[in-house]
C-alpha cells in the first residue's frame, strides 16, 4: 500500500538494528486497501469513487483496466473502427476511460432489447460481447469487494439508471458528473498522470492585430513523474486533441 502511494507513519527502525530495515504503520487509507483483493491503484479509486459518489463509472473503469478492450479493430476496416469508438467520446471527456464507460453504457441499454439487439449494437461499433461480459462479471467482483470493506451499503440493488448499481444512492450520486468522476481516476492511478508542456505562443498578423495561433497535437509533449517523456496511444481519442 505503501508503493501505491498511501503512505503510513515511521515507527521507528527494527529492533535487530540492521541497516535500511525499520517499521512502518500504515495509514487508515492503506490499512483499508491492504484488505482488499484488488491492485492498490484500482483500489484506492473504487474508494474515492464510493465516497465521492461514482462508484458505477469507476467500476467500469476497473473492470475495463483489468480485461481486454472491448473494443475491436480489423484491420480491413479500421478507420470505421476508429470512427465507432469515438463516437462514444464527448468533447469535454478527453478520456479514453470515460469512452469505456459510455460504450458499456449503451452496451447494457442494448442487452435490455434481447441478444438480436445486442449483437447488431456489437457488430455496428465494433465491440466484443466476449470482453464486455468479463467486464461486467469484473464489475460484480470489485463491487462485493467495496461492500464487504464497508464502503458500500448493499451489493445488490437498482439506483438511479444504473442496472446493477450498488444499495445506498449516495454512492452514485454524481454518477452523471464527469469532472467528479475525472479527479477520482487521477486521484486513484495517481502518480500513472502525465504533465502536458505547450510549445511556445506563436502568432499570426491579422487585420485586426496579432492572435495567438493554437498549437497542434503533433507540438504537444508529455511527461510522467517516472518515466519523463511518453506519447500518447495511436488508438486514444486524446492522440488528435491538442486543447487541454
């Protein structure tokens, strides 16, 4: 819990006295994720999501990062296959995690309207039923492990429209709220975040004076705390958005 980034209290070194060794007590956060079957990461996020009101989004979000993407592309039609994926993104998301809500989302909504429907919902954006459905029995596992750690009131019960959501609606209550459900998954995979660095302002003689050319994609860098510069994925929606 600790390599996860929930840092606890020193107690002092070990009694034998050897070198680098000591004793150290977890915080309450960590003492919680300690207890849970999950990786600490995921972890930390159900918890934040549970108190912060998204549990539903978040444990897709888990559930996705531990399965396979339910998203296909074959090769013969892969722009179509872009084109369906991105289809499940909003402008102000910029998050491929939020998209895998989105998409398993409608992927439930289809399932109501019998296997025909959901088929033809699965062929059309390019989905795999297979992995939407590791997903959802992930999404059953990870929730039992939030109400048997207390966090959640119920492992079964409907709020809101959500099918499958957990008992108490307080848990869900900003279900809907994306900038909420945003600081959860930077909060949970926290230091996994990357710094955006913008090149420098350029600008353009108009008519009317100098505007400020935005830059490009291709001009932006990234860099994480442990591995300095990365790029983004080809396949994120974020790899053709310079507005952040």
């Amino acid at each position: 819990a600790i390599q996860g980034g929930v840092r606890g209290q020193w107690l002092g070194p070990a009694r034998n006295g050897s070198k680098g060794s000591g004793v150290w007590k977890l915080s309450m956060l960590g003492t919680h994720l300690a207890r849970m079957p999950v990786d600490v990461r995921l972890a930390r996020m159900l918890v934040y999501a549970a108190v912060l009101g998204v549990t539903e989004p978040a444990l897709t979000i888990a559930a996705t990062l531990s399965s396979r993407s339910p998203f296909l592309s074959p090769f013969e039609k892969r722009q179509e296959a872009d084109r369906a994926k991105r289809s499940f993104s909003r402008p102000r998301d910029k998050s491929d995690h939020i998209l895998c809500v989105r998409a398993f989302e409608q992927w439930e909504a289809a399932k109501q309207g019998g296997g025909r429907e959901e088929r033809s919902f699965c062929e059309k954006n390019f989905l795999s039923s297979a992995s939407l459905r590791t997903i959802n029995d992930l999404r059953s596992q990870f929730r039992e492990v939030l109400a048997d750690s207390g966090f959640t009131s119920s492992k079964r019960g409907k709020v809101r429209r959500w099918d499958s959501a957990v008992g108490d609606e307080s848990s869900n209550a900003n279900a809907d709220n994306t900038r909420v459900l945003r600081a959860v998954i930077c909060a949970g995979l926290y230091p996994n975040v990357v710094r955006v660095q913008k090149p420098e302002t350029t600008y353009v003689e108009q008519v009317a004076g100098a505007i400020a050319q935005a830059p490009t994609a291709k001009q932006l860098k990234m860099y994480t705390q442990v591995d300095g510069r990365v790029f983004l994925h080809p396949t994120s929606v974020n790899f053709v958005n310079a507005d952040f």
